[in-house]
C-alpha cells in the first residue's frame, strides 16, 4: 500500500461541490496520486456519481476546482476529458448492441481506408485491447449484443482503456461480472497501476473495495466523511462511516414457524436452462436460491411466475394444481413477483406511491370501475406507515423515492394484495446498506405473519442472513438444498459449481 | 382491504392526509394553456375589429365538436403510447357509410348514425386488434387504415358528396343562446373522458400501460384488452366527429378530414399529453383543441394568407409545446 | 357561345366521320385517358362520361382511362403517363395536375410519336412555348364561368355591396382564373371585395373561413366559392350564423350535391362545366386528328367547350 506521497497529486479537487434543486455534492477536497487506486464508497445517492462525472467531463462542478498535475482542469466534455487522459467507465452500458466489438472499441477512431471501413486494421487494434480484460478468444466481428451483459461489461472497459489512459473512472464495474471476470478486471487493474495510471473504483462491493484499494474516500449526504488506508478500516468501519450509525444489529431472523406445504414444485423442466427442479415451499417459510450466473434460477422463477410455460412438470399450490399461462393468472393464483429490475419492471415511475400500491389490486379501492381516491389514499398511508416508507405522502413519484423505499413500494403492492407466496428476484440489488436492512426486517416480519418466499440473491451472506432453506443451483439443476444451521459457505459454492463441473467446460459466462 | 399486515409496529407517523386531487400540478397545468388562450384572444381582439364578439366565440363552440371529440379518443390513444393517423379517413368513411344509410338504402336518421358509430368503432377494432396482438407499431397498421377507410369512403360515396338535408342539421343547428347540441355532446364525452382516464380502474390501468406495460403485466393485469379498446373508442370518437361533421354541412364529403389526424395530433400534443406516452390530460386537450380553433377562426378574420397562415401555425405548435416542456421541467424541480 | 357552337359542330362532324372510318381502319386506335384526382367528383364523373362513350361506341376505339390518388399527387400522374407510353397508345387525353410538372413528360410522349391532348386544366403557355410544344387545349374557360356566375350574383347585389371571395388551391391554374374571372365580374359591378382566402378546395376550410368572414364582415352580402364542396362549407357557415338569405353563396362545378341547395335558394347558382363530356371531347378531337393523320402541330389551339350557368331547377 502506498505511503502518503510528497511528490504533486495527478488530481487534486478543491472544495468541489454541484447543486441541482439542492446541494448533492458539497465541498469535496481530495488528491490523487499516479499509481494509486482509491474506492470511493457511499450510499446512493451520496454524491458518488455525481463525483465522477464532474472528474469524467459529463457535468461541469458549481463550486471549487479541479487541478491535473498543477494545471487547472476543467473539462467541458467527456472528449475534452479524454484528451487529458481521464476516461471513464460508466455504470450503465454504452455500448451500440448491433455494432461488433471492434467497432463499439474504436467508435471514435474508426480506422477508414478510401472512405471504407478498414476492418483488417481496426481487428489488429482491437484484439490486443480485448485480450487484456480476457476477451481474447472472441471474435472481433461478434455484434455486442450477443455478447452476455459480463462480456459487454469488459467491452465497456476495454473501450476505457483505447488511447491514453492517465486516469480511470470505473464506476461499480463489478456489479454485472461473474467472479471469474471480476477476476480478470482486478488483474487489469494491477497492471494498469503498475504503468502508474491512477484508479477510481467505486463498488457497492465493500469486501471488493477493502481487497483493492490503496486508500477508501467516503461519501455521506454529498460531503466527504473520510479518507482512509484501506488496510486500516474493516468493512464495519467502511459501513459505519457511509451510513453514519451502526446498523444490522436490529435484525433477528429468528421467531418464525415454519407451516405446512404451500407450494410443491414437481420436475420443471424448460429447455436447458431448467432442468428437473423439484422443491417444497412451506408457509412462512424464506426458501433461498443461490448459483453462479447462468444456473436458471431467473428461469425457474418464470416458470413458477406464468412467464414461460415449462416442458414439463406440475405445481401444487394450496393442495390445488398450479398451471399459470401468464403472469396474471398467476397473481390471481396469488403468486407475485418482485423482480430484480425494479425500475424497469416493477414500477410506474412518474406515477405517485398510492397508484404504484394499488395496483395489483384496483377492484379493492374502487366501486363499480370508479376508483374511490379516499380509499386508495387510505390503503397507501397505512402501507407507508407499516412498511415506513419514507416519502413526502402518498401523492409523490416513486421516482423520487430512493432504491430500498422504492422496493418496499413493491412489497407494499403485493401486501395490499395479499399474495401468499411472493418470488423476490434479488429484493437489495442497488439499495443502500442501511436501507438493506430495514428490507431483511421486513421480510422476516412478513414470514412471521405467514407469507412464503422464494428469494434469488447473488449475495450469498444475504441469503444466510435471511434464508431458513437455501437450495443451489447448478447448470439448471438442483444440486442441493441445505437448512439453517447445517449450512456453511464451502458447502455452498460447491454445490454451485458441481453442474459446471461435470456438464462441460463451454459454459463461456 | 382488509389484505394489509396489521401487526407492524406502527410506530412512524402517518403521512398528513392526502393532497386533495387533481393536485396542484394540475391546477399550473390548466393555468397556462388558458393563459396562451386569453393571449391569442387578446392579439386577435386588437388586429380585428369583430373578434371579440360573442358571435365569433359562438361560430367557434359550433366548429370545434369534432376536433374536440377527436382529441379525447387521441389522448387516450396517445397516453398508452400508441398513435392512430386514420383517424380523418375513419370520419370520412363513417359519414360516408351514413349519409349512404339514410340517401340511398332509405333508413333514416336514427339507423344512419348508428350504422356510422359501428362502422368507425370496427375500424378501429381492427386497427387495435391487429396492431396489439401482433405486436405491430400502431403507427404502421392506422397508417394501413388511413389508406382502407379513404378508400371506403370513396367507395360507399362513389366519390361524390352526397346530400343528406332534412333533420341531420337539428343536431348542429344553434340551440340555446346560439349554441348547437353537438358542442354540448362535445362538452359531455370530453368531462367523460376526463372522468374516465382520472377516476376509472380502466383509466388507471391505461396511464400504467403507456408508463411501463411490462410492470403492468407483472402486476398480474391482462394489457391487451384495455389497448384495443382505446382504439374502438378512438374509432367510435372519429364517427361521432364525422356525425358532427355532415350534419353541419348536411352532406358527406368523402374527401372529409384529409389531414384531420395531424390537426387532433397537434392539440392533443400542444395539452402537453406525451407522445411516449403514460402522461396526458383530457382537459388539457380540450385548451389545445381551443387554442388550434382560435388560432384558425383568428387568421381567418384578420383575412391571413395561405402561406402566412401555415407558418404561424407551425410557430404556434412548436412553441406550445416547447413552453410546456419549461413548465413541466420547472415543476418538476420545484417539487 | 359561338366556341361551344363551333365545338359542337366539331364534335358531330367527328362523329359522322368516326363511324365511317372505323370499319375501314385495321385496328381500333388506343386512346388512354389520363385524369386529376379520382377523390374529386368532377374527375370522376368526367372518367365515368368517357368509358361510358367508349362502351358505347366501342366500335371506335380503345380506351385506358386512369386517374390519380389525390389532388397533389403530381407525381403519380407523371408515372401514369409514362406507363401510358410503355403502353404505346395511339393518343393521350391528358387532365394535368400540375400547370408545369407534367410538361417534360408530355414532351416524351409527343417524342414517342404519341398524339397529346390537354383537357380541363391547361398547361403552362410560356413553358410549353420555351420547349417548342404545340399542345392542343381542350376545355372550359374557368375565367368565364366564373364572370357568369358572378354576374349572375352581381344583379342580386346593390352596387357596393361588399363580398368575399374563397379560392381554391392558389397555384392551381384553374383556381388562380375562377378568382380572376370572380373579381372581373365584382370590379365590374361595383361590389367590394373585403377578403380573398383559400379553402384549398376543401368544404371544412371552407367553412371555418366562411364562418370568420361572417363575424368580421357584419354586412357581408355575398361570398363567391372556387368550387361548390367549398360552397357547400359556405352555406352552412351562413346557416349557422343565421344569415341564410342575406348572404349569398355562389359556387362552381355543379356537384350534384348541391342541386337541393340551388333548390332552396341556399346556393343561388353554380357553374356547369359538362364535365361528364370533357373527356369525350378530348378523346373526339384525338381521335379525329389520327383519322385524318393530323399531326400534333396542326391541330387547333385551343378548342373551348362550354360554360353555363346552374340554377334553381
């Protein structure tokens, strides 16, 4: 880990700070070494991203400054960013699906030959690039959007690294990548430091940010909370300090009885992606489901959820067979699904919180088609209060809300609805740690009261917390199911290679 | 309702009560298309003479019923994020199928204007069904229908405008203080419309599918019903348009509502409903009926050319809507 | 009235000379009809009176009658004309949508050796003239119809009335010479025009602007109309302020629609262009000229058919 160094910063930030409606980032000083990698950790919304684009070119600061080797810095656009030698690797993809990989590496730059496009050289370009993030057995020609969403991922930082690269943004980088990838883009960084280019990582992955950083800024409510050598914090400290107070201690997973059989699983099977899967679900009971990406588990989930039809199998749910053609039957079966994509297909956005509540559940709060705005807002207020919500009242956009308080919008839709069993597709994807919590509390509360739940988590310290059963999956398998209690993380991972392991080494993500 | 946990320690307050609805976003919203109304008014009234009068805010009311009923089906249409550019040959057709009715097959009124209705609610059936269950962009099948119904018109017509007379008149002829019937029928299906899209189940379930269909299928609702019938309304609107229509001129003209459907788009749009639809309004589209109405009545009286006339028109639509992308994005951030 | 007598005279000659001659000639000559908007009565009625003469005297000759979508296609009306030239037609009868754009395809087809005849709208003097084309006119002069229907209009009138004026497509030729012919017999009488605005031929234009001009003028008397759809508009507006009978409307064309109008004096008179005969005229004049192996150049220039007034019947 780097000492302190006297030598000039690469990036120093004075006092920097960007006020939209009101302040999101305030004040932030900081200095960047060459060769240095510091993690900038916080919760959504902190000021994390906000942080990187000012540095990146994509939004220009409202106070303070910025200085690149003692030269004032102030880059009008992510090109004029580039041109400096900052180069940014954003969250969501940029990439254009149809183009192929060569190309989506060299947009800018394409190499032309008599106005033609000069694929010879721009394929001898690219395939250096692409076999530094382990993309090297591909082809050049492949159309992006072929690629799987980790493959795309290292295309996008592949595409960071073209050209002269001083400094590097990657904004959580992680957060779609297989171990194996992320594998491979924590080598990458490694080398990238050692030819002194200077990191910014950002990543909800706090044992990810400790393992890799030199040293860890903190962002809370848009200021700077803390900067620290990393090998000096534990990931409590990190947490503490991003979220202000202690959390995780509230949660109890215990109290909870486990029922009779509500759901019986027989033999799914949907084409390789599902194969034979057979489980029980137990009233009350938070049945987990773990594998690598690419075992079936969103497979399964649609399965159950009247998305897809499976080939074969049968479901018994509440002792009468289960067949769900669509999704709808399935809720009026009173099975719901919370997906992982909660902004893209979970909610209504632009709509208030009372209408995203009600509606899986409109007949409830209306007469005759007319829809009684008093008892909806009724329904809502009680949700909000009993999920606590936090929000201004029941009439504001969910898409004001925060990521954990959106998902309870969620969790309050399918509570008004009263579906016995609820699929939670990773329910703390993007949520705060803090937020975190208070969602786990919820599940456990809800269980106690009698709702089943299948939850889909690729965090499997989420899953021990919250689970009384966590069954694997492998290759579209079940490869085991372990209680509470008889479980241990080895035991686990192994399960969730076995399928890997016998089937075939073709497996590409 | 009796479906939510009760045992949560409800400790947090509740929110205060619920903002009483429309909501004060609602209330800006109005405010400014009316404010653009009474400005237009105003210009009008100083270039001429004649304008502010009661007798040309009369000729307007009389005008606009089949725009303004238009409108409201095209909000609909819109909000779920769809388009329907035959709207002006479904009228077309519709009044054609009409005055064909009570001229030539002899049927009467009465049995005309329902044969209309039904003819544009199943051009619109079509449209809807084929452009929902197959998944083709409604742009592409109501363009398809544009072609059909013209051609329908001309057909049932045999090209020609046919007369109707008699009584079709009573229902454009001015009434009370020389207002026609069919601006009240206008008034009513637009208040019921407004009612339908802001305080119906089915009105709910529309702005949902226009802001995220994939959510509203994962919340257990069956989208592909609602959708078409959105187009049998939008259909059912174009035919009561083209009764308006020929009974002001008590004749079918088969070249009726060429370019109509740009006109509806336009106040439509200028009302602020989005063309991504999940965001409109029914009485907003009702001020931008008004607006391209006064617009119209007002060029017209100043004796504006052609050309002139077109230019400030386009001027106009650019501008309303740019305006209430500000308004909107002000709102927005003073929230 | 001495073109009409002279067309007609014209016309019976062809057909005395027509029947005789078509026993004699090897093979029927091919005569394609190309017309404006079938979406407009008038053409059609026009295209109807030609197939209807060509079923009757299908002895004579062949006829490829065919009209375009709408009023603006222009060029789906050059398309067609091509086609007709692919087609290799003896002569062409030609109702152009456009006063210029149609004169290099007409150009091609006189080239093509095919005889050219231009009914209803006449092409452009001028650019005809620059491209060494003699093109013969066969139609109404719309100039002077429109003086007799307004005329007609001006001795209901007390001098200094004032009227208005709604106009049809203003580029259109025969919109452009219907308003001169309007204004030719207003200016004559003595009347005041206050406006003059388009309805672009359309009866619901016509209507909001009938209904403006209704507000604004107070004292209106008359309102002329390039057509009668735009009549039609008119006349109602007029209804609907409550005005029937102190406004006139005039119109033109003849539609049938309006004859319950002109009836009940709602309409006070239209013009009657016999359209349902223009085509047979221009298929008369074409097919006389290959009878008589009159080349393109020495046809007549212009032969006029007749203008009457329409009126309560």
């Amino acid at each position: 880990m780097t000492e302190p160094q006297t030598s000039m910063p690469l990036l120093r930030l004075e006092g920097l700070g960007k006020t939209y409606s009101g302040p999101v980032l305030a004040d932030v000083s900081l200095d960047l070494h060459a060769g240095e990698v510091l993690a900038l950790a916080g919760e959504n919304g902190a000021g994390k991203s906000t942080l990187s684009r000012i540095v990146g070119g994509l939004t220009s600061a409202s106070a303070g400054s910025m200085l690149i080797e003692g030269r004032p810095y102030r880059p009008a656009s992510r090109r004029a960013a580039e041109r400096q030698g900052v180069r940014m690797v954003l969250q969501e993809l940029s990439l254009i699906p149809p183009l192929s990989i060569a190309e989506n590496l060299f947009l800018d730059t394409l190499p032309s030959r008599y106005g033609l496009l000069d694929r010879g050289g721009l394929h001898r370009r690219a395939q250096p690039l692409m076999a530094r993030v382990g993309l090297a057995d591909m082809d050049p020609e492949t159309p992006v959007g072929d690629l799987g969403i980790g493959q795309q991922q290292m295309v996008e930082i592949a595409r960071g690294l073209t050209g002269d690269c001083r400094l590097l943004i990657l904004d959580e980088p992680s957060a779609m990548l297989t171990d194996r990838e992320t594998a491979l883009l924590f080598d990458q960084i490694e080398q990238l430091r050692a030819l002194g280019v200077a990191i910014v990582y950002i990543s909800h992955r706090l044992d990810e940010v400790k393992r890799l950083a030199d040293r860890i800024a903190i962002l809370r409510d848009g200021r700077l909370a803390g900067v620290q050598s990393a090998a000096a914090m534990q990931v409590e400290d990190i947490v503490r300090s991003m979220v202000g107070r202690d959390v995780g201690a509230a949660f109890d997973p215990g109290g909870r009885t486990i029922g009779d059989a509500l759901l019986d699983v027989r033999g799914m099977s949907r084409g390789r992606a599902v194969h034979d899967v057979s489980f029980t679900l137990h009233r009350g009971e938070i049945l987990g489901f773990a594998g690598l990406v690419g075992s079936g588990r969103p497979e399964l989930m649609r399965l159950l959820f009247g998305a897809d039809r499976p080939a074969r199998g049968d479901m018994v749910l509440e002792g009468r067979p289960y067949r769900p053609r669509s999704p709808r039957e399935a809720v009026a079966a009173g099975v719901a699904m919370i997906t992982e994509d909660r902004k893209g297909l979970g909610l209504l956005l632009p709509l208030a919180i009372s209408a995203n509540v009600t509606l899986a559940s409109l007949r409830t709060v209306a007469n005759g088609g007319f829809i009684d705005h008093r008892a909806e807002a009724d329904a809502a207020r009680r949700l909000i209060g009993d999920l606590r919500i936090r929000c201004r009242d029941g009439d504001q956009p969910v898409a004001e809300l925060s990521g954990g308080n959106q998902q309870k919008v969620v969790l309050a839709r399918w509570l008004l609805r009263d579906c016995p069993v609820l699929l939670l597709d990773e329910p703390t994807r993007g949520i705060d740690i803090g937020a975190r919590y208070e969602i786990y509390a919820l599940l456990a509360e809800l269980s106690r009261q009698g709702k089943s739940m299948i939850v889909i988590s690729s965090d499997l310290r989420e899953l021990m917390l919250l689970c009384d059963r966590i069954c694997v999956m492998s290759a579209g398998r079940l490869a085991g199911a372990f209680k509470r209690g008889a479980w241990d993380q080895d035991s686990i991972l192994a399960a969730a290679f076995s399928g890997h392991l016998q089937s075939s080494s073709q497996e590409q993500a | 309702m009796d479906a939510a946990p009760s045992s949560f320690p409800s400790s947090s307050p509740s929110p205060q009560p619920a903002a009483p609805r429309p909501g004060r976003s609602a209330l800006t919203r109005y405010a400014g298309l009316l404010a653009a109304l009474v400005a237009m008014c105003v210009l009008f009234g100083a270039l001429s003479e004649h304008f502010l009068t009661a007798a040309s805010f009369r000729t307007i009311a009389n005008q606009i019923p089949a725009l303004a009923v238009m409108a409201v089906g095209m909000t609909f249409v819109l909000i779920i994020g769809g388009i329907d550019l035959s709207v002006g040959s479904v009228l077309a057709f519709s009044g054609a199928v009409m005055s064909v009715a009570i001229v030539q097959w002899d049927l009467g009124l009465a049995a005309g204007i329902g044969l209309a209705l039904v003819t544009g609610m199943v051009c619109g059936a079509f449209t809807g069904t084929i452009s929902v269950s197959l998944r083709i962009p409604s742009f592409i099948v109501s363009l398809g229908m544009l072609e059909m119904a013209r051609g329908g018109a001309y057909t049932a017509t045999g090209s020609r405008t046919e007369y109707i007379g008699g009584n079709v008149s009573l229902i454009t002829d001015p009434w009370v203080a020389g207002i026609s019937p069919a601006f009240l029928l206008a008034l009513i299906i637009v208040m019921m419309g407004h009612v339908l899209l802001n305080r119906t189940v089915f009105g709910r379930h529309l702005i949902g599918i226009g802001t995220n269909e994939e959510a509203m299928r994962l919340a257990g609702i069956d989208t592909h019903p609602p959708k078409i019938l959105v187009f049998m309304l939008m259909g059912l609107l174009s035919a009561v348009g083209a009764l308006f229509q020929v009974a002001r001129m008590e004749a079918a003209d088969p070249n009726a509502g060429v370019g109509m459907e740009l006109s509806v788009i336009a106040a439509v749009v200028i009302g602020g409903t989005s063309l991504m639809g999940g965001r409109g309004s029914v009485l907003a589209s009702f001020f931008g009926v008004l607006i391209i109405a006064v617009l119209e009545s007002g060029l017209a009286q100043i004796g504006a050319s052609e050309p002139t006339k077109r230019i400030i028109t386009g001027i106009v639509i650019i501008l309303a809507v740019v305006l209430d992308m500000y308004r909107s994005r002000a709102a927005s951030r003073s929230s | 009235m001495k073109a009409a007598l002279r067309l007609i005279l014209a016309a019976a000659a062809v057909a005395l000379i027509g029947v005789g001659g078509a026993q004699a000639a090897d093979a029927k000559p091919k005569i394609a009809l190309v017309t404006k908007s079938l979406a407009n009565e008038f053409h059609q009625t026009l295209l109807n009176g030609a197939v209807a003469d060509q079923k009757a005297r299908s002895g004579e000759y062949d006829l490829i009658a065919n009209g375009i979508k709408n009023e603006g296609d222009t060029a789906g009306q050059i398309q067609l004309v091509e086609q007709m030239i692919v087609n290799k037609v003896d002569a062409l009868v030609l109702a152009p949508a456009d006063s210029k754009a149609l004169i290099p395809v007409v150009k091609k087809a006189i080239d093509a050796g095919i005889l050219v005849i231009n009914i209803d709208n006449s092409l452009d003097a001028d650019t005809l003239k620059s491209k060494g084309i003699h093109l013969p006119f066969v139609g109404p002069d719309n100039r002077k119809g429109a003086r007799l229907v307004g005329d007609y209009l001006a001795g209901k009138l007390t001098k200094g009335d004032k009227v208005a004026i709604i106009e049809g497509i203003p580029t259109a030729f025969n919109a452009q010479q219907r308003t001169q012919g309007f204004k030719d017999a207003m200016a004559a009488a003595g009347m005041t025009i206050v406006s003059l605005q388009s309805g672009q031929w359309e009866i619901d234009k016509a209507n909001t602007i009938a209904s403006s001009l209704l507000t604004e003028y107070p004292d209106l008397k008359a309102i002329l109309c390039g057509n009668d759809s735009m009549a039609i508009g008119a006349v109602a507006a007029v209804k609907s302020a409550g005005r029937t009978g102190q406004v006139l409307v005039v119109g033109f064309d003849n539609l049938a629609a309006v004859q319950p109008m002109l009836n009940d004096g709602r309409l006070l008179a239209s013009v009657e262009q016999h359209g349902s005969k223009l085509g047979v005229f221009g298929i008369d004049v074409a097919l006389k000229a290959l009878k008589d192996k009159v080349p393109q150049n020495k046809i007549d220039a212009l032969i006029e058919t007749p203008v009457d007034l329409a009126l309560k019947k």
